[in-house]
C-alpha cells in the first residue's frame, strides 16, 4: 500500500472527528496503558472495538447469565444480547450528541466480561468467597477491566486505551444519577482508583467516568435493561403486564421499545450542546421506581432458595478444588489444561494462588461451571 493510498483511508477513517461536539473525546486525545505504533488505517477506538469483538471472554458472553438462570426458554436475554444492547443504545444516544461513537461502542461491549457464572447472584458468592481469602472486593466492572489489561492474550492484556477501560470501569448501572458529569483523571489516578476498588468497599460507588462517552455508556447500562428485564420476567411468568405500577407506566410506557425511547428521548432533548448527561425530574423519578420495582418483584424472586443454595455449593466447591488443584501443582486439573498452562511466566510469577482461582471461575460460562461442579461432586 504506497504512502498516498494511506493517507486518503486516515483521513476517511478521521473524518468523522470534523463533525464531534466540543466536549466529544477525539480520536487523537486517546491514551494507551502501554505506548504503541498507530494502526495504518483504524482509529484508536476503533481498533478498541476490534480487540474486544475478537477477545476469547467476549465470545464467553454468549452463555452468561443477565437475570434468570438454569432456564430452556431462548428468548430470555443472556449478557451478550444485554451488551448489544447498551451498545446499540449508548450509540444512538452519541450520535445525536455528536460524541464519539468509537469509544462508546468498546465500552459498551466490553462493560461486563468480568461477569461471573449466574450473573449477579454469582458476583455475589465470589465476593464473599475473595474477601475470605484475603483477595479483597471483587466487582464485575473491575474484574472486566482485569480481563482485558491482565488476562486477554494469556495474561498479556489487549492494551487498550485509557478513556475505553476508564469507561468499563465506572460504567455501573446500578447506581442511577439524575446527572452525568465526567471528571478528567490521569493514568496514574485511574489506577489507583482501580487498585482502591480491592480495599474500599464504597470505592465502586465513588467512581465517575472521565468522557461524556464514559457517561453514556453509564446511563445507557440502565436504559438497556431496566425495560427488557420486565419483558423477560413476563416471559418466566414471574409477573405479569398488570402488575407494574400505573403511576410508572403513565411516564415510561410498559413495552420495552416505549421504556427505551422515552428514556433516550428525555436525555438527548436536555444534554444537547451541555458538557455533562441530564434526565427530567419526571423521567428519573420513574426510573428510580421503575428500577425499585425491579429489585422487589424481580430480581428477588429470578432464583429460588434452593437454586441459591446451590449456586453457593457451586463456588465454594469449585473454588476449594481448584485452589487445591494450584497449590499442589496437578498438572492435570482443568486449571492448568485449560488455562493457566496457557499463562505468561509474569502472570504465574505475579499473582496469589487464590486469585488464579476466581480468574479463572469469573471467566467461566454457565455451562462450563456446571460441568466443574457436577465433575467434582460426582
């Protein structure tokens, strides 16, 4: 490919920074963890989406848990039909703020790929079972940016951009704010921010995007769920259209499209021009019941006692095998065939003993956990 043919596709690739708001991030204002050469032809951001698409985690989405789990109906939502979502939300919504969609589109399919086994419930017990053995807090959005600085490529990381893991680290959905204002931060102070997410149980709450994309993305994490979620549980039968309140409905509509549009609607109309995201008081309201509802008639009730009990024997079984299996160094267990033999000598050299347990239960699939478990216990 001579000079000029590369100049013309740089500059068509480019092009699109000519028409971003003032407060969009530009593609010449992204920053890697790690320096490297410019791709001849793909934007930094762009090349993010690619890295990510191509990672062997995200590929894991496709049998991962959003709400209900250890159910046969397909038209259920799983994580990966839940980050197309957002993505597709998240973009739309930065279009038409004239933000940089690039960026948008990495944080959003990379924002959960630190999930565990059985969603939220399994989050929960590898929680508990991290701060047991002395590994600290462990957070979904902090496992997703473990992944790809300190997993991916056998423990050599992607090397992504900082705006980009910045955004998948701080993109949690379940704190709803009326407002969105990013706030700039270095390398270093993403860093330790990150590192603090281990030790301070309230650091998860505390953090704030550094882009306006960043913020979308955060925003765009609700809206992605908050609807199709109710949808599902219709679904399952757990409740019905009748049950939502009238007082929710009236603001938001009950059919996920609705929920979805009017949400995006409101947002865009009042953060246009403005260097920070803003809901109507209205619209928030709602979605703060809606949500609340969520959390009593829903996700309270996506798994039974027994289920519970036994995702917990799940983890704790799993997890006191395999630390057996990497403290006694047998070869032969499914954690050294299937991923640490695969492993940089700085990962194995770095890293505890029970941190290469829950990295390895974190990356796992539904399926995959299940096939550990019943291979133990049989």
């Amino acid at each position: 490919m001579d000079a000029e043919v590369r100049k013309i596709i740089r500059n068509n690739m480019a092009i699109k920074n000519n028409y971003l708001c003032e407060y969009a991030t530009k593609d010449k204002e992204a920053i890697r963890l790690n320096e490297e050469k410019d791709d001849e032809y793909r934007t930094p951001f762009y090349r993010d989406v690619d890295r990510i698409v191509y990672s062997l985690s995200y590929t894991r989405y496709m049998d991962k848990t959003q709400v209900f789990s250890l159910n046969d109906n397909d038209n259920i939502s799983k994580r990966m039909t839940h980050v197309q979502m957002v993505s597709k939300i998240a973009r739309n919504i930065g279009r038409a703020l004239g933000l940089n969609e690039d960026l948008i589109e990495a944080a959003a399919l990379g924002h959960d790929l630190g999930h565990v086994p059985f969603g939220h419930e399994g989050e929960r017990i590898l929680n508990q079972i991290s701060l047991e053995y002395g590994e600290g807090y462990f957070n979904h959005n902090v496992q997703s940016v473990r992944t790809l600085m300190n997993l991916e490529k056998n423990g050599k990381g992607l090397n992504l951009t900082l705006q980009v893991l910045d955004a998948i680290m701080c993109h949690n959905g379940e704190l709803e704010l009326k407002e969105y204002h990013p706030r700039e931060k270095t390398k270093e102070e993403f860093l330790e921010e990150y590192e603090r997410t281990y030790t301070d149980k309230d650091q998860v709450k505390k953090l704030v995007p550094m882009t306006l994309e960043g913020c979308v993305v955060r925003v765009s994490d609700i809206i992605a769920y908050i609807g199709r979620d109710i949808e599902d549980a219709i679904r399952m039968k757990v409740i019905s259209k009748e049950d939502v309140p009238e007082e929710i409905t009236s603001v938001l509509g009950l059919a996920n499209r609705d929920i979805i549009n009017t949400i995006i609607t409101d947002l865009i109309s009042r953060s246009v021009g403005k260097d920070y995201l803003s809901l109507s008081d209205d619209i928030f309201n709602a979605i703060k019941s809606l949500k609340a509802f969520n959390y009593e008639h829903i996700y309270s009730k996506a798994n039974s006692k027994e289920t519970l009990e036994l995702f917990k024997d799940m983890f704790n079984k799993v997890f006191e095998h395999f630390l057996n299996d990497v403290r006694n160094d047998n070869r032969e267990s499914d954690i050294f065939t299937i991923f640490l033999n695969d492993m940089s000598e700085e990962y194995m050299n770095n890293t505890s003993d029970e941190r290469k347990v829950i990295d390895y239960i974190a990356g796992m699939t539904d399926d995959f956990m299940i096939k550990e478990y019943n291979s133990i216990v049989d």
